[in-house]
C-alpha cells in the first residue's frame, strides 16, 4: 500500500461519517479519478487479506469504512504500519528508503547500483538524491562522490547517529515488543537486554527517566553497538573531562560496562561520554518536592524560567505567575534542554500533533515561552520541544481552574421583594460558592454599581444597549432554560461564536493568493485600514508564523500575532479558490485570530470553541462552496 493509499485509509478510519471523493482529492491534492483508482485498489486488499473491513460507497454521500471485525482489521493495520521491505514506490518513500541505505552503509554506493536496486532511471534517481541531500543536510550531513565508487555518506559520527536516530525512528514511538519496527537496527533480544541494562542503572541512583527519554537512550546504545562493530566511533569530545564529574558520567560508565560484559565488545571510553550526553539531554520526571528541586538547579534556569512564564502570563492573563510547581518543572525539563541543543541533539514529541489540536492555549504559550530560550541562548528551538513545554503550562492551566475565583453577579428585578429573594436564594442553591450574589436592585438604581465590581448581570427584563456589563435575561421562575443560560455566562460562553467574534466586513471569500505570505499580508492591511488593528500587525503575524506553522490539518490554518494590536478580540475569515502549502499541510481556509491586549476572557473556552468549529470536515466544507457572506455566517451559526 502506497504512502497516498494510506493517508486515505487514515482519513476514513478518523472520519466518523462520510468523505466524499472530491474532500479526499481536495487534501491530498490529487485527481478524483485517483481517489477512486486508489480506493478500488484499498479494497481489493482488504478482500484479498480477509482484513475484516470494507469501504462503503453510497451515491451523493461518498465513502465510509465499515469495520466487521475488530480484532481483523488491527492486524491487517498492523502488517500496512510495520517498516515495509517492499520496493519504495512514490518519490517520498524513495527519498526514505535512500537515506536510510546511506546512513546505514560504510562503502560508496554507485549511482547505476541504486537505480538499478529500485527500478527507476537514472535521472529519476537523480532528482531522487537532490531531496536526500536536503534532508542530510540538516543533521550536517553530505553525500560525497569518488570517481567510479559513487556516494558516500560523509560527516561527524555523533550527526551521522543523530541523523539514524531522528530519521529512522521519527514517527515511532519504538515498541520493543514489535520486532518489525526495529529488526534492521538489532535483534528484539538485544534491544531488549540493553533496555533492561539503561532500566537498571538509572534507577540506583535516583536518576529517574521519562518513557520517551529510556526509549531515546536504548535507541541511542543499540545505533553505537552497531557502528562500534562497523569500527565507526565517536570523536573525543573536548568536555570529556568536565563530564567525568558529573553523576551522569558514573551512570554512563555503569551501562557501558554492563552491555560490554553482555555482548563481549569494547566500547572506546569516549563512548561513555557519549552516553553520559544522552543521560543529561533526557527529560527527567518532576520529584514532589518542588521547592527543593528548583533550589537544585542553575540559577541562570530559575531566572529565564521566571523571564518565561512573566512573558506568558503579559501576554496571555492565564493567572498562573505564582504557580511554583510550574516554575520548577520548567526549570528541570530546560536543564537537559539546553543540553540538547548545545550538542546538536534531537528529540522526538510523539504527542505534538494531538497537543496543537487539542491544548491550543498551552501550545501558544509554550511557543512564547520558548522567545525567551531562543533569545537567551542564540538558538531556535523546534516544534518538538516547544510542545512538550507547553505541556507544563497546560497543566498550570488546569491547577488555575481548580483556583479560579467564583463569578459576582448583580440581579436586577423589578418585581418586587418576594420575587427577587426567590430568584437570589435559588441561584445560591444552584450554583454555590461558583458564584457571590453581589446584591439586588431595582433596573432604576443599576446606575449605583460600579462596572469594576461586576462580572455579570442577570436581570428579568431587557436591559439597555448602554450597559457595557455582560448580562442574560431570565424568567424570574428560573427553569432549566434560565439556569443554562447563567451556566453560559459563569463560563463567558453566552453568545454564538458569530455574534462574538465574527463581522461581516471580515469575511472574504474566494481569494485567489498562492502563499501564506500573501495570504496574511492581504489580511493585516485590511484590518489596518478599516481601523481594527494598528501598523505592525502583518509583521507580528509572520513572526509568529516563523516560530511555528499554524496550519491543523482539514485544509485549515489559524494565523495569529505574537503581540497584540488592538484591544478587541476578533476573527478574520478567509477562503481560496485552490488549497496551497501551508507548513507542509494543504490550507484552504484561513482564520486570523487577534486576541485582545488587555485580555479579560476565558481564553481556553474561546479557542476550544474556534478548534471544534474549524475541525469540523462539513462546516468547512460548507463554507468553502458559500457564495456568500450571509451563507458563511449562517452556517457557523447553525453549529
């Protein structure tokens, strides 16, 4: 199974009703006449391999998967997901497949050979080498040429098990229970004895490791006893001797002598340094003590831990600058970061994907947080790093709520003593110590609370449109539809999406720009002229893009400045006629989202809000086909 003929078998085990033929060549930017080449040829396979599935085709609705049986369909999964020994087919899954004999051979290999080896031409294959070059290049890596002996991998040995580690392993979270996922490194036995030799060491001197972090140093010892047997070693490292005395280095010498007795090879003792690197760069679990934790640690960490979450918390009013627990677990997890980064390591984030989606106003402030890294070190950290930071703000987010202060809430009744004591007595019974009752009055003496002292006003009757204060009108019954509505309002989620954040005069549609760049220039020069933000907001915006791409997948992407120009919270809703790239994802459909400067809202429900609603296929798909304004509001408010 092709690498497209798997992205759409993805599509359809993640779509939870129908896909059309024309949404799936729309995100894989291919003909609908393919789509159904490849479907046809999906569920030959599926018949073919008794894979306990099929895909259902109903006219004017398109497909769906139908799993019969469970336990079928995951073996068939297993056997498409497992490293394919077959032939590389698509271009990209050449590039894989050329890169990987590279960086696991030691001779030259002939141009002619590798043509040959996967049934291309010669200048196929040379095209072929001109995205495997690129994709070296970035581990400081190059291929190197030698009349009549062909290419060769050529660079520092640490880059070249970098490259194998990040590379080979870079959308595998390694189960050493799956002999498949790694049998071309070692045998599941080896891997096993070396895991169990990393488990043992670690753990007598307290040196605790993350799962991700084992997982990454078994991997790292079963490339070096590979290459150390293909007489490929590590270059002495000029801190060998100022690693010796760190504890890292006696955990290393451990490990080290403990696989040389197993496997009866010698490790140079420069490996020990190598592996007492990986021992500082993994990510270490936070120990309860927090206190006693941040007093362990540098004290230029606790500073620009401290300049980080300031920075978060000016910018994003998430009440979480006293949060010590916070502080320190930044403050251990930068420690073995900044390790990484200063000798050219890489780390694998398996979760940043469902992170991005799913915690959106952690990940955006672990994308400002990380500024301050990149300013205080001169170096730019990636995707990777940046969503495993804000997971520690994630879970500072989720501490805040548990300590967030109840609502205050004026009632304004105009009918009289009994009517308005029932109505205060029933919200106290209903909504606790969620809410204090800061009084009751008359709508004629409404002018005697000061708006400070208010979150909210519930009234039973129509209030006038000068009052700037949030308010929800109520049947002074209070039923169960009055109570939703002060839920609402307790949770800042009172209005529609449209009504809030959406105007009609910032929805355009149909546009016809070919890159992101023109996309959000177009867009900030709007807002600038119709008075929304001030001058600097296209520069903002293309920072932000900088530090990370903000496209999600389902032809969407959310563009937002990293400063603030303007004090209203607001979107801008763009379409185009033809997806583009957009960060390595096909975008078709553009929200520019401008938080306010002075933001006072309940930031997670606003984005939570804006992620259901762009991560839905058919609303998406709706608003793509609009042909007009009118249409596009009208269809995010029926969500």
């Amino acid at each position: 199974m092709n690498t497209r003929q798997q992205h759409i078998l993805k599509q359809l085990i993640g779509e939870h009703g129908h896909i059309t033929g024309k949404q799936l060549a729309d995100l894989l930017q291919v003909s609908s006449r393919t789509i159904r080449s490849d479907l046809k040829e999906i569920e030959s396979r599926f018949q073919k391999e008794n894979s306990g599935a099929r895909i259902i085709s109903l006219y004017g609705q398109g497909y769906y998967l139908d799993v019969i049986d469970e336990d079928k369909f995951k073996s068939f999964l297993r056997t498409i997901t497992d490293k394919d020994e077959t032939m590389p087919v698509e271009p990209e899954d050449r590039v894989q497949y050329l890169v990987r004999l590279f960086l696991l051979s030691s001779d030259y290999l002939k141009i002619e050979d590798l043509a040959d080896k996967i049934f291309v031409s010669r200048s196929t294959l040379q095209n072929d080498l001109k995205d495997v070059k690129v994709t070296l290049n970035q581990f400081y890596l190059e291929l190197t040429s030698r009349p009549n002996y062909g290419l060769k991998l050529s660079g520092k040995e640490k880059h070249i098990r970098y490259a194998i580690s990040e590379l080979l392993f870079r959308d595998t979270f390694i189960s050493l229970e799956n002999e498949n996922q790694q049998k071309w490194l070692l045998p599941v036995k080896q891997m096993e004895l070396i895991r169990n030799i990393v488990l043992k060491r670690p753990k007598e001197v307290q040196l605790n490791l993350s799962d991700i972090g084992l997982n990454n140093l078994v991997i790292h010892i079963a490339i070096a006893y590979r290459r150390i047997n293909h007489e490929q070693y590590v270059q002495s490292n000029k801190e060998e001797y100022e690693l010796k005395s760190k504890r890292e280095y006696q955990v290393a010498k451990r490990i080290i002598k403990d696989i040389e007795d197993t496997f009866e090879i010698e490790f140079p003792a420069v490996e020990i340094s190598y592996i007492a690197i990986h021992l500082l760069g993994s990510k270490l679990f936070l120990s309860k003590n927090h206190t006693e934790v941040a007093n362990n640690i540098d004290g230029k960490i606790i500073e620009i831990v401290t300049k980080m979450v300031n920075r978060v918390e000016k910018q994003m009013h998430l009440g979480i600058i006293e949060d010590q627990e916070l502080h320190a677990a930044i403050a251990i997890h930068l420690k073995p970061t900044i390790h990484r980064y200063k000798h050219q390591m890489n780390i694998r984030n398996p979760m940043l994907e469902a992170i991005k989606v799913n915690y959106p106003v952690a990940f955006e402030a672990g994308i400002i947080a990380t500024q301050v890294i990149e300013e205080e070190y001169k170096i730019k950290v990636d995707e990777n790093e940046v969503g495993y930071i804000a997971l520690h703000f994630g879970a500072a987010i989720e501490r805040a709520k548990f300590q967030s202060k109840p609502k205050r809430c004026l009632i304004v009744c105009t009918t009289g003593l009994g009517s308005s004591q029932l109505l205060f007595y029933k919200m106290k019974a209903e909504f606790g110590n969620r809410l204090i009752i800061v009084g009751v009055t008359e709508l004629h003496n409404l002018f005697q609370y000061k708006d400070d002292s208010i979150d909210f006003i519930v009234s039973t009757v129509p209030l006038s449109d000068s009052i700037t204060i949030p308010h929800v009108v109520i049947n002074t019954l209070l039923g169960d539809n009055e109570l939703s509505k002060i839920e609402n309002m307790l949770n800042n989620t009172s209005s529609s999406v449209a009504d809030k954040y959406l105007k009609e005069d910032l929805i355009y549609l149909n546009k016809s720009f070919k890159t992101p760049k023109q996309v959000i220039e177009f867009l900030g020069n709007q807002l600038i002229n119709k008075g929304y933000t001030r001058e600097g907001i296209v520069e903002t915006v293309l920072a932000r893009e900088q530090a990370a791409s903000t496209s999600y997948g389902n032809l969407v992407a959310i563009p937002h400045p990293f400063e603030a120009k303007s004090n209203q919270t607001f979107w801008t809703l763009l379409t185009l006629v033809d997806p583009i790239d957009w960060g390595g994802n096909k975008v078709q459909f553009i929200c520019l989202l401008h938080v306010a400067k002075s933001n006072k809202e309940n930031l997670d429900l606003m984005y939570k809000s804006l992620i259901r609603f762009l991560d839905n296929r058919s609303i998406i798909q709706d608003i793509l086909k609009a042909e007009n304004v009118k249409e596009v509001l009208n269809i995010i408010k029926r969500m």
